[in-house]
C-alpha cells in the first residue's frame, strides 16, 4: 500500500516565506536588540585590560565561592589568556549571557503561568518536549532566514534550545510550595501578587535557580554549533580546527570553553548560598 507522501517539508518552507515576508520589520528589530546587548556586553568584558578583568572576576569569586572558586577561576582565565583566547572567550560568553538572560527573562514568566494554570501547562509541556528532543542543528536553520548569518542567529537558536529547563523548573518550584502555607496565606487575605512574590518565588528559589544554570550551561554547549553559521568566538575556533583536522588547536579551545562552563556552573550554585546566609 502506497501512502503519498505528506508534504511537511513544503508546509514548514511556506510558513517560513510567509513569516520572512510579513514580518521583515519585527524580525529587523529583534535583530538590532539582541545585536546591541551582544555587542555591548562583549564591549564592557572587553574594556578593560585581561588581567583587570581576571582580578575583578576572580574577587567576584572569592566574594561567592571563596578561596577553591577564586584560585580556579584565577588559574583558568589566566590559561585562557596565555593560549591567546581571551578575545573569542569573552566573545563567547557575551553570547552566552545574552542568551541566558533572555531565556531567564521570557522562561519565568512563562513558568509562572504554568504553575497557576493547568491549560497552560498542558499547552506548553509537548511543546517543551519537542524542542528539547528537536537536534539543536535544526533550530539554526530558520534562525538564519530570519536573522541572517552571525551572532544573531545563533543567540535565537540558543535561547530556543535552552529555555525548557527554565520554564519546567520555575513551573515545578512553585507548584511543590507547601498547599498549607498557600492557605495560610489566603487566610490571611494575601493577594495574588503578594502570595506569588512573598510566598511561593522565594520557596521556589532553589528550584528556579537550578533551571537557570540548566539553562546557562545548554547556551554554553550551543557555542561550537553557533560557530557553523558564522558566530564567532572560541567556538569557531572548534569549529575551524575540527574541519582542518588541528587536534592541538581544538583542545585547547576546548579547554577555553570547560573552564568557562565550570566558572559559570560554581558561580550560579554559590550565588544561592550567598543569597540564604
């Protein structure tokens, strides 16, 4: 039995002209904004000598992790700096942090939104699934019909590929809040707002934050693959010595990006433990 084809592909092309087509403008201005804030973090990481820059994060560390934190972080952006990385590096986590904070800023409300209603959860939970399971290559495609080659792109395909882990988790913290408290609460003739903001976000803290640094870490493994459509950075430099076969260049851009996601990974875990003495 011959079942014709279905034409998905077609379907999803045509979406896409129509999309490019009507909405040429919105996708203009998107693309002027998250340029800016790339541009303007990498220019603030960028302003200062390395070696100011390592002092003030290293202090930062002392500040969040302490002594173990501040000598890594130390010793890994001084080898950053040393292998001659330390451009790209924070041309990387400019990206990063672009995307991160734009996951954080559209995944917790939506996260809320899903804590209080079940339509909506049940709305978003198969689209979460499917751009969690979804290859993360696939998402630059039509970043770049919209948005063209370069940074850009790739900070969209992040946020889509890293913002589940944020909206999952916000949805879960506030929804295990104890029922008793949230009737006490209501006993007590808390409003909505209050009960949110004074209850149910800072018992749901913990949680939230574990989602956000999922969330930091999935933009950060979205580096090299950014770099195929002209995001530059040390993933480039991945992406470069992969395809010239250059294994000792690769490693040591590889090891530029472990030390970044480690130093981002201790920092977002400690920052809750300053936040609870």
């Amino acid at each position: 039995m011959n079942i014709p084809k279905l034409p998905l592909g077609r379907l999803i092309e045509q979406i896409e002209e129509w999309l490019t087509l009507y909405f040429g403008p919105v996708f203009d201005f998107i693309h002027a904004v998250i340029g800016g804030m790339v541009a303007g973090i990498n220019a603030g990481l960028t302003f200062l000598p390395a070696i100011a820059v390592i002092l003030l994060i290293t202090a930062l560390a002392y500040w969040i992790g302490k002594w173990r934190l501040a000598l890594f972080a130390l010793i890994g952006l001084l080898l950053i700096d040393n292998l001659g990385l330390w451009a790209p590096s924070m041309q990387s986590l400019a990206l990063v942090l672009t995307a991160s904070v734009l996951a954080v800023l559209i995944g917790v409300p939506i996260g809320i939104l899903c804590a209080q209603s079940a339509a909506a959860r049940n709305v978003a939970t198969p689209i979460l699934d499917f751009m969690q399971t979804m290859p993360a290559f696939v998402y630059l495609l039509p970043a770049v019909s919209f948005f063209s080659l370069g940074v850009v792109p790739g900070v969209i395909a992040s946020i889509i590929f890293a913002i589940p882990p944020t909206i999952r988790l916000t949805s879960l913290g506030i929804r295990q809040v104890s029922p008793e408290l949230v009737e006490a609460a209501d006993a007590f003739g808390s409003t909505p707002r209050q009960k949110l903001f004074k209850l149910q976000l800072p018992l749901a803290l913990p949680t939230i934050m574990a989602g956000i640094n999922q969330t930091i870490m999935l933009s950060l493994s979205m580096v090299v693959i950014s770099s195929m459509i002209g995001a530059q950075g040390v993933g480039a430099y991945v992406y470069r010595a992969v395809s010239q076969a250059k294994t000792g260049a690769g490693f040591e851009a590889g090891i530029a990006i472990v030390v970044l996601a480690i130093l981002l990974d201790r920092l977002t875990q400690n920052a809750l433990k300053i936040k609870h003495k």
